[in-house]
C-alpha cells in the first residue's frame, strides 16, 4: 500500500517516542509470572502473550525440564523463518523500495530479527524499531555488547504513544505478527502519521482462523471450540484475534492505496502422498509445525491462558486441557486445517 498525504520531518516522531521511553523508565519492562508464564505487567491488557526467555530454572520435584523451559524469543525467531525466509522465499518484504538511504520503521520488532536482517540488507537506510517490550539484541553470543544499527525504541506503544503523532517521513513502515494490527494501525493513526507520500507499509500477518476446506469439517471439533473461544475473550478485551474481512477498506480509509495483497496458504499437516517433497508448500508447513509444536514453545496454551482465563474465567487447568487436545487434531498428520498468512 501506499500514502497519498504530505510528507513531513521526523524529528518530532523520534523525540515524541525518546521522550515516552525515558519517562516510562525501566519499571514498565517489569514482568509478572503467572500460570507458569511470564507477561508484560504494564501491557498484559495490549499483548496478553507471554514475553519470556528461556532461563535455567531447576524443576522441582514433580516438574519435569519440559515444564520450566518455555523460550517465547526463540519461537518468535522460527516465526521469523517460517513466513520470510520459507514463505516469502528470502524476501523480508514484498514492497518494491525505492533506491538510496530509507527511513524504515518497524512496529512491534519482538526479537528485533526483522529490523537486524533489515539493516544488513540495507546498511544505509536509518531503521527504526519500536515496541512495548524490550527483547531486542544487547549482546552478542559471547556477551559482549553489541550494537547492530538499528534505533530500537523499547517501552513504545503504538496505540496510545504514537497517537499524537501527526505527521511522518518514514519511506517504509512494516509490522509483522501483531495480531489485528493493522486494524490497531489505523486506530492508533500510526500509518497516516508514518508514512512518506510516496511511502509503503507492509503487514505479514497470519491469520489464525483454522480453515478447513473438508466436507467433514467438524464445527465441534476440539479446534473449533478452541478458536470460537479465542474469538470471544480476544474480542472483550479489545484485541479482536480475527483477521478483519475488510482489510482493504481499513487500509483505505487510514489514507492509504492498497497496492498488493497476498494470501499464502499454511497448512497444518504435509502432504502425506509426498512426504519427502521439497515443495515450499510442505516447507512452510514444516516450519509451521516446529513453532507450533515443539513441546517448550507452548504454543497454543500460550496464546490461550491469559485471554480464556482472565476474559472467560477458565480454570488454567481447562485451557491447559484444551490446548492439549487442540496440539493434538492441529499436530495430526491428516489434519485438514490450515491458516492464511
Ligand atoms: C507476536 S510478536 C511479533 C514480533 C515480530 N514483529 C515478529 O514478527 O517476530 C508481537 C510483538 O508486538 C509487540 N506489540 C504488541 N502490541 C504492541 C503495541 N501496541 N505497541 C508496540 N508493540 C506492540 C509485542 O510486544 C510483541 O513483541
């Protein structure tokens, strides 16, 4: 997509979003363990999803290691694989840029991987990375400080910080994986304010409805309660999980042209006729699978816990359950689902 208003300076952006940050302070990075989980106690209400790291607690007696380990960063990062270096095929966007030093911003960078890739790419170009959190890279795999370029603004909410944010001159603004976002995009004003005139914005987002082509789609099956589910607590809270019908109409009356909108199908299982197939289809699937189901990620009762028991009060042992049994139909090797990225 891209902007049809007048471009303008930057600075007030960058001080608007500095200024936020030093006042904000360290306190607001504070997180709060619940369930087994770690979230951001500031923002569980914006991202009620874990936001932990993999740290080396010793299981008690009755926890097995399996149970203490849950590495939210380095599922961010398989994601990171799975959509730009699999499905996207290398590509970190699909937007055509210009030549020459860009302005890119980069809306909820989670690990900071997009932003870091994007900085190798383009060593020229100032990119800036925003987030609620503060997850980005300090140090290197030695411990030593390390510095990649990149302007990472933690401690940054894009709905409320950004709101009075007017104008913009960024050439190019990605967000990746926020859930709804670029619903939030146009309600937090983040797209009319960022962009150039000439400027793009790109969303990879997926959309976690699970779809199912099958006759025998079964609309009582654990996966259907489980996301209807889903679909109510994310939606009482404000952060409605489904990926909006009328994207393109969002995306219009944020001010902005859509110029290409890709649908990628993930399916849930391979395929089973040719399972040693190099095909991209089954190699996205591949890498779904590993961020879905890798037994330390936790996935789907990650994404659940907070949202089913806060907004629907579910016992954490009932979302415990379901997700079970939810990993269990997805993980199928004949599950007939799949997801739109
Ligand atoms: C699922 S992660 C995706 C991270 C990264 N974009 C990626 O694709 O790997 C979503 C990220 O968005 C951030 N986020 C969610 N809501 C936000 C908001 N309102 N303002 C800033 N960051 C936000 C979260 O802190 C989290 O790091």
């Amino acid at each position: 997509m891209s902007r049809q208003v007048a471009p303008v300076p930057i600075q007030r952006v960058i001080a608007a979003h500095l200024q936020l940050t030093i006042l904000n302070g360290p306190l607001d990075q504070a997180k709060f363990r619940e369930n087994g989980r770690e979230y951001y106690e500031r923002w569980v209400h914006t991202y009620p999803y874990p936001c932990d790291a993999v740290r080396p607690w010793i299981p008690s007696q009755h926890e097995t290691i399996i149970d203490k380990m849950q590495d939210e960063l380095e599922r961010l990062d398989s994601m990171h694989c799975a959509w730009y270096i699999v499905a996207l095929d290398n590509r970190l966007h699909l937007a055509t840029l210009r030549p020459g030093p860009l302005r890119i911003l980069d809306i909820g960078y989670g690990t900071g991987i997009w932003a870091v890739e994007m900085k190798k790419r383009y060593p020229d170009s100032k990119i800036i990375a925003l987030d609620i959190g503060n997850d980005h890279p300090t140090v290197d795999v030695d411990g030593r400080p390390v510095d990649y370029g990149v302007d990472f603004l933690p401690g940054v909410d894009f709905m409320q910080d950004v709101l009075d944010l007017e104008e913009g001159s960024f050439d190019f603004i990605h967000a990746g994986m926020l859930h709804s976002s670029v619903e939030a995009l146009e309600t937090g004003k983040t797209l009319s304010a960022g962009l150039l005139v000439s400027g793009q914005a790109e969303f990879v987002e997926l959309d976690w409805t699970p779809r199912c082509d099958h006759a025998s789609s079964p609309g009582s099956s654990e996966v259907s309660q489980w996301w209807r589910a889903m679909q109510i607590a994310s939606t009482s809270l404000g952060k409605p999980l489904d990926y909006p019908a009328d994207i393109e109409a969002i995306i219009q009356r944020a001010g902005c042209t859509v110029v290409n909108h890709r649908v990628i199908n993930v399916h849930t299982a391979e395929d089973i006729i040719d399972l040693d197939s190099e095909d991209p289809q089954n190699w996205i699937t591949r890498w779904y699978r590993y961020f879905m189901f890798v037994p330390t990620f936790k996935t789907v009762k990650g994404m659940s816990m907070v949202l089913l028991t806060r907004q629907l009060g579910w016992s954490p042992e009932d979302v415990a359950a379901l997700a079970v049994r939810v990993n269990y139909q997805l993980n199928h090797t004949l599950s007939p689902y799949y997801h739109d990225l």
